[in-house]
C-alpha cells in the first residue's frame, strides 16, 4: 500500500520515542550534526556530460556512485550533482560538517560548469 513519507517518518520517530522513554533532544544529540546545501545552475544535458569527467577527476578520494548523476562520498562528507529531468538545470546538493568543507563542495561543483562556458 502506497503511503506518504512524512506520514510513516512521523510514526517512525512516535515509535522510537515511546519504545526509549527519551527526549527527542537527548536522541538527537547522539548523532553527529551535519549541515546541507542545494544548489540549482542553469546547464543543459550536454553541458553535464562534458562536465561528467571534469568532475569525476575533481573530486579525489572519494567513493564515486553514478547512478542518479554523480554522487562523489567521503567518510564525513558528499556531493551529488545530477542534471534535471524536466528542466534545463543541473541540482548540486551537499552534506558536510562545517560550512567550509560545505562551501569548497559546492564551489568546485560550480566552477566546472562556469568553466565550461
């Protein structure tokens, strides 16, 4: 049966409250915090291939899944960067620990794309 996410990701959490007696809060502070970033550059589909090896070079030690675009991973940080499929635009979304690493993530995306014009 077909169901919503933020519905069962609400039921799920109710759950997980219940079953440990604890605060939201005091679950949260378990994890490590994160910050993220989307980011959206106009680019068409050719522009994303010629980008498509720039990019695979550019980013180094990391773990590379093409499945949906370009995901690049690291132990405490990741890209992905994938082309629309709608829209004439490139989606570059980012995760990382401080706002610095976050910023250079989103930067070296970006500059290839500008690169390329």
């Amino acid at each position: 049966m077909p169901v919503r996410d933020a519905s069962v990701g609400i039921a799920l959490i109710l759950s997980l409250l219940n079953e440990s007696g604890e605060t939201i809060n005091q679950i949260l502070s378990r994890y490590p915090k994160y910050l993220m970033e989307k980011h959206k550059i106009e680019a068409s589909d050719e522009d994303f291939e010629k980008a498509r090896d720039i990019l695979k070079k550019g980013f180094d030690g990391a773990v590379l899944n093409e499945e949906d675009g370009l995901r690049f991973d690291w132990s405490n940080r990741w890209v992905h960067i994938r082309k629309s499929n709608t829209e004439p635009i490139v989606r570059i979304i980012a995760e990382a620990k401080s706002k610095e690493t976050l910023d250079k993530l989103v930067l070296r995306a970006k500059k290839t794309f500008e690169e390329l014009r």
